[in-house]
C-alpha cells in the first residue's frame, strides 16, 4: 500500500461525494412530485407516456398493487428479453448471422439483465447480435435500474408517510428513467468518449504482434458504457469488462467508470432522508456503507499488495504485489477500489480477474455480496437492503434504551419483523443451499477450472453473484451449462424478487402506521453509535451465517497458501 | 403482598421439579429455540446410544441440560408467582355470604348462600367480621374493611354507599359496621381470582413485542440451520466427514439459546416486580406500553404536593410587628384542627418560638366550613383567622390599599391568603402554599432526560396552577381540570404520536383512563374507574406512576440487553468451533484457534458447556432485570451497548477458555 494509492482513492470517493448531496436531493424533488430544472424540457414528454399508457400520475398504490405493477411489468420484460435472444437469427441487425441463443442460456440471461445482475454466461462480442445488445439488454439495463429506484422509493415514503400508500410505480418508473437515467447517461457517456471510449459501427482492420491481420468489431460502447455503470448493471459489451481496452481504456476513464457506478447509491441515502425530514439519517446510513466499503478496499488493497509468496518463491519481484489478472494502466489501488466498489454495489463490472485475487482479496468481494449488497448496493436495492437492516438493528438494539422499538417514529413490530426475517432469509438459503447442493453434484463439479477451496471459491462466488445480483463472475467456473443457467437463473429471480416482495410488505405495513413523536427518549438513529452498531448487525447478521463456507474457501486458501499448499 | 425473596428455597425445588415436566416436546414447541435444541439433544441421544462413545454423551448431556436450564427459568419465573397466588388463594376460600332476600325492603331477612352461588345483582348483607364473598358495589351503609388480603396493608379503609369510595373487593374482611353489597361479578371473575391468574401465569400471553422478537429469533435460527445443513455439503467436498454429533453442536450454539430461554423468563419477572410493588397490569402489554410512555398526567395533590396547603409566611401591615401577628395567628388557630391551620401553628412555633399560654377562661372558636374562620375569644380580645372575605366581613373594616397588595401577592405567587384580625383590626396575612413535595423538581429533571414529559392535572385557577407549574418543574399544566379536559388533552398528545400515562379513581376519570396507552386506576377508586385501566394499584398511590414507567423501560432494556449479548457470543462459537471440525482435513486452520483451545473434541466441548452455563448463570439478571438510569436513551444505549454487546463479544472467549482448560485438566476431552 502506498499514500499515493490510498490519495487515488480518496479523490475518486471525493468526487462522489461532491455530487452526492445535490444528486440526492434533485432525486428527492423528483420523487416527491416537485418540479427539477428537467421539467420545462421533459415534463411534456413525461405526460405524454403517461397518457398513451392510460395512466392516472395522481393515483396512489398500496403495497400490494405497486408490487403487482412491477411484476407485471418485469414479467412483460422477461418474455420479452427471452424472445429477444431465442429469435435472435431471424432478427434484424445481426451482420455476423448469430444463430438463437439456447434456451437455458436465454433464459439465464434474460434473468440476468432483468434483475440488473447482468451475470453473463456468454461470450457477447460472439452470441449476440448488435440488436440483442441494444434492442435487448440494453434498455433492460434502464428499466431494471429504474425498477430498483422505484422500489426503494415506494419503501421511502413507508417511513416519510402514514397515510399507508406507497406511491406509483408507473410514475416512479418513468420519472426514474426519464428524469435521472437517460439524463446522467448523456453526460456519462460523452465524458466517456472524450476519455477515448468508441462509439462506432465501424470496424478496424489492425495487424497484430504476431504479423497477422485481424478485424476487430467497435460498438456503442461509451451509452453501453455509462448505464451499465451508472445502472449497477455490470454486463459489458466485451468479455473482458472494464478490463477491455476499449471499454476502459485508461486511469482516468478507470476513475470514471468507479464514480458512475458508484454516483446514484451513493447520493440515494441523502433522497431518503431528505424525503424523511431528516438528511442527518442520510448521512448516517451513508457512514455506514462508506466504513464496511472503505474497509473492504483497505483490505484488498493490502492482501494484493501483500503479494504471493509462492510467486515471490519463483523470483517474481514482490514490490508491485500481486498483478496476475491486473491491468498495469490501473494499479493496484485502483483495482482494490473497483474490485470492492462493484461488489459492494451490485455492480459486478470488473476491471481485474477476480479469480486472480489473492485469497483474502478474493474474500472481500464474496462477503460483501453475502452482505446482501448494500455497501452501498445497487441502485435502489442498496437502500431498501439497508433499511431491513436498520430496522433489524433497531429491532434487537432499540430494547436496549427501554422503549419498544421504533425507527423514524415507526413502531417495529411481530409483522415487520417476519417480513424483514423472510427477506434476508433468502440469500443463505439460496447461496448456501446451491452452492452446498453443487458442491456435491459431479456434473456441476466438472464445471471447475480448480479443485479445493478455490473451486469452492468459484462455486460461492458464483451462487453469491446471482443472489445478490451483482453479476461479477470469479471466472474459473464454465456456468455456461444448464445447470449452472437454470440454478443462476433461478438464484437471480430469488435475490431480487423473492426478496423485496417481503420487503415491500413491510413498507406496506410501516407506511399504515402513524409516526411517533422523538424525545430524549427516543432511539437515537443519526449517532456514530449508530452508525457502528449498524456495522455490527450487518456483519453479525448478515455475514456470520457464510463464515462456515468462506472458512472452508479464500479462509483455508490464504492460511494454505502461506504453508504453500495449491491446488 | 408479601413476596418472596429472588431466590427462595421452596421456590427453587418446585421450579427443578417442574423444569423437568416442561420437556413435553408440546409444551416448548411454542419456543422454536429450545425446541430445536430438544431435537438436537434428542438426535444426539440417539446417535450415542447406538456408537457410544465418551464425546458424544457428553454432548448430549450438555444439550439436555441447555433444555433444561431453559425450562427451569421459565419454572423460576413462574414459582414466584404461584408462591404468591397461594396466599392470594387462602383469601378466597370458601365463604358463606347473607344473601338478603328482600333488598327493596330493608327488613334485613337473609339467608346464608355458598358465594359461589351468587349472581351479578345479588345484594348481600356484610356485618363486622364478614369476609365479603365477590366483588361489588356498597349501596347502603358505610363500613371500615381490612384489605390487607390484596394490598398487604393492614390499615383499615373506609368505604361508603354514594360516590368513589363504594367499591368493594370480594375476600376482604368488614371490621367495624355492616353495609349492604350489591354484587357486581361472577364467582370466579373477581379481582382476586384475575390477580391469582395473572400471578400464576394462567392467562400469559406473549406481549407483542415478546411475539416480534420470538419471530427475530426463529428466524435467526432459521438461518443457522441453513448454514449448519449446508456445512454438510461444503464439508463433504472439502473432504471431511463432519459427524451429526458435532454439526449439532455447532447449530445450538449459533442459535441464540440464551435469549430463547430467558425470554419468557424476563416477561415473567416484569409482570412480577410490578405485583412486588403493589401493582396489578391486566396485560403484559401494559408493561411494555408503560416502557414506552412519553407524557404522565400526573394529578397535582399528593404527586406533586403534600395533600394540604401549608402556612409559610407571615405578612404584618404596618405598625404591626411579625411576632405580634405570628402570635395573634397562633392563638387564632388553636380551635383550628384542620391541617392548615395546624400549619399555621407550627410555623408560629417554629419561627417565632411561641410557646402555648396559659389561657384561662379563653373560648375557641373552632373553624367551621360555614363562617370559614376561626379564633379565640381571651381576656376581652377577639381574635379570628380565615378566609379573607370572612375575616373582613367580622372585622367590619374594608381592606386598605396595603392589605389588598398583600392579599394579591399571595394570590399571584399560587398561593391562599388568609386575613388575621383582631376586633376591628387588620393584622395582616398568612400566606399559604402548596409545598412541593422534596426532591420531586428532580425527578422531573431526570424523566425530561428520559424523555418524558410532566404535566400537572389540578381544579386550581390558571394563576395558581402555573405558579405551582413552574416552582415544580413540570413541562404542562392543566387548570380547572375536568374530567373532559383530561380526555381532550390525552386525544391531542395521542394525535401527536405520542403515549400518555395517567391514574385516577373516579367514575368521570374512567373515559380517560380507558383512552390513555397507560391507565392506572387506584384500588380505593370506584369499579368503573378499575375496569377502565389497565392497571390497578393496590396502594392506591399516585406517585407511583413514575416507578410504573421505569419497570416497564426495565422489562424493555433486560429483553434487549440479554439478544444483543447472546448474538454477540456467537462470533466467540465460531472461532472454538469451526478450526476444530476441519483441522484434520486441513492441518493450517489451526490459525483460526484463537484461543488455543486443548483439542478439537475439547473445544466443541467447551464451546457447547459454555452455551448451557450461561443460561444459568444469566437467570439472576434476567429476574432482577438490568438495572434503569435514569439519562437519555443515547447514554442509555451507549452503556448497554458497551456491557451486554461489547461484554457479549469478549466474555465468551473467555468463558470457552476457561471451560477448556477445566476439562483438559479432568482428562474429559
């Protein structure tokens, strides 16, 4: 570890925060119905969907029909994606004649992108068509994002309101798009040209090292670009990722791409409290994602630093640590910051090989996806993820001062709490119980590129990529098999759905209940005491549970690799 | 009521005795950690009857006595209480009532009835030494009852037909004059036999937050379970056979035991401490309401003031010296047995030295509520005490400018002044006050940094309410309180998000004692006024609401210190359990054995003993309860935080290191 790195880092953070309060609070204006300074532009073209779709903006929905609206328009998405991509032959814009794409890889990565996970079990410069891309996953790389913002501000308003509504989804949605995404992307994806992205049909024709002559396809890279970052989709255009030279060609655009994904969860905790009546809660929530992020990069940055000592044992010069998977023009400080920040949001863009990481650096982001993403988490499911937590550690911490617990004045009761239980229930259930069934079925072992505990790595990694729809792959595993489609698949739909319906009944049933006046008396939710007692339920409760398994992966791995033992 | 001491010899063998009968599988299904360690030890039993082996029988001994340690606080909880329904019992034994056969009439005939024969609107007749057979209502007559069956004090109390004053409660004894009793409930429903359930436990519910944080807990339990079963498989790849015994093991002790086994416990003694402090909650949930209370009406006499008004100052007009007037007063109130004139007495004495004189052939005039004066007639004075407008009216003077100015002074400071004359003379004024009781301002003090909000319930005008207000330190007032005006303000603080405490004893109070989250009735008010709250005081005290709000605050604090505490040991568990199971297959997790436990065998080991004693040894607090301060919630929080979360991390590994050393020195492990 050196300053220099660790100053690289905090001017990349720095430039998050700049824009982390009037982001936050342009999103609160926008989510509580005000007027932004979009709106003498886009206010016609919003009233205008609203009137082709049928839709009544002032009419309020309870819990249960603002879920039914988005499963009834993630549904409409899915068919529509798993179209997409079975048709793809007969499609249009399609120059290199792509064949459909199998039934199990399309259902996996229809899955994938609808629940902005974006895990691709493909190779996309060769499965899919420009079409795909663009007609596909690309405007499901909008709306997923926007889904996610519109659930975390329908469980907003249960703790801003009393009156038991939750808002529109239609509305939410649309402004959502309309008013932040498409708007921010522009931005985005012109910085990114003038940081040397391409965005281009055309091809080059360029004659390699070895003297031969290759065509090497540009794209729509800098829009791709900037919604799967800015989107906390993840999914590149390239298998490479961000580690593609033209997807991130150089330091700065690296900076770029850390500070889009990172722009919108970051300001959405400020949203949130200023829709609450109180930003301090913001602030606090904030902290809290920002102390178990921060420590997540510290401890990359200091096990990639650390090195090898198996490969220092060969006569590889230890002062850069451990670059295998490393892209020079990035460093070690830098990678350490992208590799926490996309595991700590459900970004999963990568801009290393995480299957290259050392043990411990490969342990952070496993944790912090088991975490359930929400340090600071995907747009939108970062800051309803957080909220369950707080109102578990009020729940179990706010006895302690002598009053039954509430948070924001909400009485925290047996209903909230089976419904808060029910959704972190979900992640060990659905990462423990696939990757413990895996481990044990030869035809998903077969998938391994290692044995040991870094194959069990590979197998954790995977499963809690899907749950948590961060989508980052520790590579090493080939999950291109139907096993590995159907179970992915299947654990996406879970993370996502299976956990915020709970959770939107929960707000539902928050929403209903009126706000209790604060005192001296009250749980004080804004103290540093707080904000640690937040980091200590969220790893008591939200990560004991996967020690076992990490133990028996990058644990065992790193203590065996000191006794140089591999696998 | 007498109570038991905490732990009570009797108590405990009862408790032992019934720990063992609360096995039943039935029973504990309705706490899901306990129950899932009842199988765990069940399954461990069995696998160890069919490969015995020393390991595997300590471990499922250890798992039994985790079950039973939790079962036996339940029963110690629970034996408290039945020690007291016992004598509560002895009050209800079977009486004969006179069951009067022609009310209406008043000839007197009765008949003698088994009480359990009675009916709601039966009237009975009581005489001196009957037990009154069911709780009712006094229509006629007035008598003094010994109530000590219920409240535990012996003196009597008077209780009269009319008014609020009229109810009786069935198993108290008439000591002096008979009364007819008009019968209000049905045998078996008094309020001795809902005393006895609620003491008992009969009628225990979960409290809703005891629901919530049971459904925290299963769930949590939920997840281990997961975790545990999917270790199977994770082991198995790695290349190790974990067996059932220690997978076991390991799932009891990440399940927070020790809050599932004291959590009902914890319930029990709260409702406990409150009935040790003369305090019946109809619910569980008035205890914890209580906790949660932000506003306490709290009635301005005998809560905020001593009962009467008392003389503090003596106010001379000119020319008229204080001894003389102190002296003047004195005299004037020796036919004054009320106590503000005997106030006034007192201070004479006390300030000016006075002495009583010899009065011969001195005439008192005792006070009376019709001239509202009182004075003495000696050696050709006539000198008299009272209410101003009185004392005016006798000394035939009209008040001077200097006399009014006094008069107001005293009228505007909250006081009463009273004119003392003597013949046609003004002498001056006394002032009396209400005196603030001691030490009350602080304690307002502390319950504002609780977070608690005062306000003063009085019949006093604006003027004195205030005055009183400010000199006590109160955060509200309200004056010329009516029972409507109670309930008004109750429907406003509640509108505001906020929970309201109140007591009362009148009929007209019951609408707000019904309305308020906390309603304390006192057991001397009338039947309306106890079936209205949601709590009854035996002492009849309205200081008590304070205390009242503190035990509940107490349930509240214990319940969430002792989850915090036991989730916090689990990260210790792990680091005992976890390197040993796989240390075979990989030698170098041995790193992970922090605490450099003797043995793989003996770390589970110790990890799961430690896991039962701790039940035990955490049974006192859960009983006692953690103890309240009186500071705000973040200074609260802050110490909790630091003793049962903090303590919670660190003790276990101290306690599993001790264990294991105990058990490599006995050759157990």
């Amino acid at each position: 570890m050196s300053l220099n790195g660790w100053l690289q880092i905090a001017v990349t953070l720095a430039l998050v925060l700049a824009v982390t309060l009037p982001l936050g609070r342009y999103m609160a204006v926008l989510f509580t119905g005000g007027r932004t300074v979009l709106h003498p532009l886009l206010g016609p073209v919003e009233r205008g969907f609203y009137r082709v779709a049928g839709v009544n903006p002032q009419a309020e929905q309870g819990w249960a029909s603002y879920a039914l609206a988005m499963l009834t328009f993630s549904g409409a998405g899915l068919a529509a994606l798993y179209a997409i991509l079975r048709l793809q032959g007969v499609l249009p814009f399609n120059p290199a004649g792509l064949p459909g794409v199998a039934p199990d890889l399309a259902f996996n990565t229809a899955a994938s992108f609808l629940t902005n996970t974006n895990w691709q079990a493909y190779f996309g410069e060769v499965t899919l068509s420009p079409f795909s891309q663009m007609a596909g996953l690309a405007v499901q790389n909008f709306l997923s994002a926007a889904t996610g913002i519109a659930l975390a501000m329908a469980v907003t308003r249960a703790f801003a309101r009393s009156a038991g509504s939750l808002g529109n989804f239609w509305v939410d949605l649309t402004r959502a798009t309309l008013y932040l995404l498409l708007p921010l992307s522009i931005v985005v994806a012109l910085a990114y040209v003038a940081l040397g992205v391409p965005q281009s049909f055309a091809t080059l024709d360029v004659t390699t090292l070895e003297g031969t002559q290759q065509v090497v396809p540009l794209g729509p890279l800098a829009s791709q670009e900037a919604i799967k970052q800015l989107g906390t989709n993840g999914g590149g255009y390239f298998n490479a990722n961000a580690a593609h030279p033209f997807e991130n060609p150089s330091a700065l655009s690296n900076i770029h791409a850390i500070w889009a994904m990172l722009v919108i969860s970051a300001a959405l905790p400020i949203t949130f409290g200023r829709m609450v009546g109180s930003e301090r809660q913001g602030w606090a929530l904030l902290s809290v994602m920002a102390v178990l992020l921060i420590g997540g990069v510290a401890l990359v940055y200091w096990a990639e630093t650390a090195g090898n000592p198996l490969i220092t044992a060969l006569g590889v010069d230890p002062s850069m640590g451990n670059m295998e998977g490393k892209e020079v023009r990035f460093g070690q400080a830098m990678t350490a910051l992208f590799v926490a920040v996309t595991t700590g949001l459900s970004c999963g863009a990568v801009n290393a090989m995480h299957d290259s990481l050392t043990p411990l650096g490969g342990l952070v982001p496993l944790l912090l996806m088991q975490l359930g993403e929400v340090l600071p988490g995907g747009v939108g499911s970062g800051l309803y993820g957080m909220l369950v937590f707080s109102v578990l550690a009020v729940f179990v911490a706010g006895l302690m001062v002598g009053r039954t617990p509430e948070f924001l004045g909400k009485k925290i009761e047996a209903r909230e709490i089976r419904l808060a239980v029910l959704a972190v229930l979900i992640l060990p259930l659905v990462i423990l119980g696939f990757t413990a069934v895996s481990a044990m079925l030869p035809a998903a072992l077969a998938s391994l590129n290692n044995a040991g505990p870094h194959g069990l790595s590979e197998l954790l990694y995977a499963y809690s990529s899907a749950a948590g729809n961060n989508g980052s792959a520790f590579a090493g595993l080939n999950a291109n098999t139907p096993w590995f489609n159907t179970t992915l698949g299947i654990a996406m739909m879970l993370g996502r759905f299976a956990y915020v319906l709970p959770v939107l009944a929960m707000a539902g049933s928050l929403a209903a209940k009126p706000r209790a006046a604060a005192s001296a008396g009250t749980f004080p939710t804004t103290s540093l005491l707080f904000v640690g007692l937040l980091v200590g339920v969220i790893l008591i409760l939200g990560g004991l549970q996967f020690f076992p398994a990490l133990a028996l992966g990058p644990i065992v791995e790193h203590v065996l690799m000191h006794a140089a033992t591999t696998f | 009521m007498s109570s038991p001491a905490l732990f009570d010899r009797a108590i405990l063998t009862a408790a032992a005795r019934d720990s063992v009968r609360k096995l039943d599988p039935r029973s504990l299904m309705r706490n899901p950690v306990i129950f899932v360690t009842e199988v765990g030890a069940a399954l461990t039993t069995f696998l160890w009857l069919r490969a015995p082996d020393a390991f595997s029988g300590q471990i499922a001994a250890w798992l039994w006595f985790t079950v039973l340690f939790a079962t036996f606080a339940e029963a110690v909880a629970e034996g408290r209480g039945k020690a007291q329904a016992a004598s509560l019992r002895q009050a209800r034994s079977d009486v004969q009532a006179k069951l009067l056969l022609h009310p209406d009439t008043n000839d007197g005939l009765y008949e003698k009835v088994n009480a359990q024969t009675l009916a709601p609107g039966d009237v009975v007749l009581v005489e001196t030494g009957d037990v009154i057979p069911l709780d009712g209502e006094i229509i006629a007559g007035v008598a003094s009852i010994n109530e000590a069956a219920i409240t535990g004090e012996s003196a009597p109390v008077i209780r009269e037909a009319g008014g609020d004053r009229s109810a009786v409660t069935g198993g108290t004894t008439v000591l002096s004059d008979a009364i007819h009793v008009r019968i209000t409930v049905a045998p078996g429903e008094t309020f001795i036999d809902r005393m006895i359930a609620l003491v008992e436990g009969a009628e225990r519910q979960k409290t809703p937050n005891e629901l919530a944080l049971s459904v925290l807990l299963s769930g949590m339990t939920l997840i281990f379970l997961i975790a545990v079963v999917t270790l199977w498989g994770l082991a198995g790849y790695s290349g190790t056979q974990v067996s059932v015994v220690v997978l076991v093991a390991l799932l009891v002790t990440l399940i927070p035991t020790t809050i599932g086994g004291l959590l009902s416990a914890i319930g029990i003694a709260g409702m406990d401490r409150l009935i040790r402090f003369n305090v019946i909650a109809t619910s569980g949930r008035a205890v914890e309401a209580a906790g949660d209370v932000d506003t306490l009406l709290l009635d301005k006499t005998g809560t905020i003031t001593f009962g009467n008004r008392m003389a503090t100052e003596f106010l001379p007009m000119a020319g008229v010296s204080a001894a003389e007037l102190a002296s003047a007063s004195l005299l004037a109130s020796m036919g004054d047995e009320t106590p503000e004139g005997r106030s006034i007495v007192a201070l004479a004495r006390s300030d000016f030295g006075l002495e009583d004189q010899p009065m011969i052939g001195a005439v008192l005039v005792p006070f009376a509520a019709q001239t509202r004066l009182s004075g003495i007639d000696v050696a050709g004075r006539k000198i008299r005490k009272g209410a101003v407008d009185s004392v005016l009216r006798f000394a035939g003077a009209s008040a001077s400018p200097e006399f009014r100015q006094a008069v107001d002074r005293v009228a505007r400071s909250g006081g009463t002044p009273l004119a003392v004359a003597d013949g046609a003379r003004l002498l001056g004024v006394i002032h009396l006050k209400d005196v603030i009781k001691p030490g009350i301002r602080d304690r307002f003090a502390a319950l504002r940094a609780m977070g608690i909000r005062t306000v003063m319930v009085t019949g006093d005008n604006p003027v004195t309410a205030a005055a009183i207000a400010s000199e006590a330190g109160v955060d509200d007032f309200l004056a010329e309180a009516t029972p409507e005006d109670k309930l008004a303000y109750i429907r406003r603080e509640q509108v505001g998000g906020r929970l309201i405490a109140m007591c009362g004893d009148g009929t007209n109070d019951a609408p707000a004692l019904a309305q308020a989250d906390v309603g304390v009735a006192m057991q001397t008010g009338t039947q309306a006024a106890r079936e209205a709250g949601n709590m009854v005081d035996l002492d009849s005290s309205p200081t008590k609401l304070i205390e009242i709000v503190e035990i509940g605050k107490q349930l509240l604090m214990t319940r969430g210190s002792l989850t915090t505490f036991s989730i916090a040991n689990d990260v210790a568990k792990y680091f005992a359990i976890l390197p040993a199971l796989f240390v075979t297959t990989y030698p170098q997790m041995q790193a992970l054995n922090l605490m450099g436990l003797s043995s793989p065998q003996s770390a589970i080991l110790s990890a799961v003993i430690f896991n039962a004693l701790i039940i035990v040894a955490l049974i006192p607090l859960a009983l006692r309860g953690v103890p309240y301060r009186r500071v705000g919630a973040a200074a609260l929080l802050r110490r909790n935080l630091t003793v049962y979360g903090l303590g919670g991390l660190v003790l276990p590994f101290i306690g599993i290191k001790v264990i294991d050393l105990g058990l490599a020195a006995l050759h157990l492990a």
